[in-house]
C-alpha cells in the first residue's frame, strides 16, 4: 500500500514521506524522505531509505534502526532528529 505524509517536526523542518508498506506483515516495502531539512553526509537519505526497508512498522522497532542508522553511518540531521522522522514515518500507516 502506498500513503504520504507531511509533517512539521517540533523545533524543526517540513519532513514529507513517501511510503510503500506490506499491510499484512506491517513492514516497509520502500520510503522516500524529502523536505526542508539538511543531512549530512549528502547519501546519508538513501542510506537511511535502503536500511528502513523491510523494518517492522512499530515505534520502537523503527525508532531503533533509525538510531542505529545514524550512529553507524554517522548521519547529522539539521532540522530533523530520529523521533521526529518515526513519527513521519508511522502516519503514512494511520
């Protein structure tokens, strides 16, 4: 299933999400992640889009990989944070 969402993320940017999920397992097929804020290095948006692919769509679940994929990649957001992209995230699914 396909759904979009925009968020503005508290203290921060316009984060707009494209996402294409499996209903029955609650996972992400693909994600697209756009908007106004900044990444440092400049692959680190298609590395975050390759590694949240088949991650289970719960906060936690997400909320950790995001996390694991900035410390091990070495991602700096400005504008955006890992919470403020979960919560991008889950209401492409609410």
């Amino acid at each position: 299933m396909n759904s979009k969402s925009v968020y503005k993320v508290p203290n921060g940017k316009l984060l707009k999400i494209i996402l294409d999920y499996d209903e029955k397992n609650n996972s992400i097929n693909s994600v697209r992640i756009t908007g106004d804020f900044f990444a440092y290095p400049e692959e680190a948006i298609e590395a975050m889009e390759d590694e949240l692919k088949n991650v289970h769509l719960d906060e936690d679940s997400l909320l950790d990989k995001i996390n694991n994929v900035i410390q091990n990649k070495n991602i700096e957001f400005i504008g955006l944070d890992a919470k403020g992209l979960t919560t991008g995230i889950l209401m492409c699914v609410k």
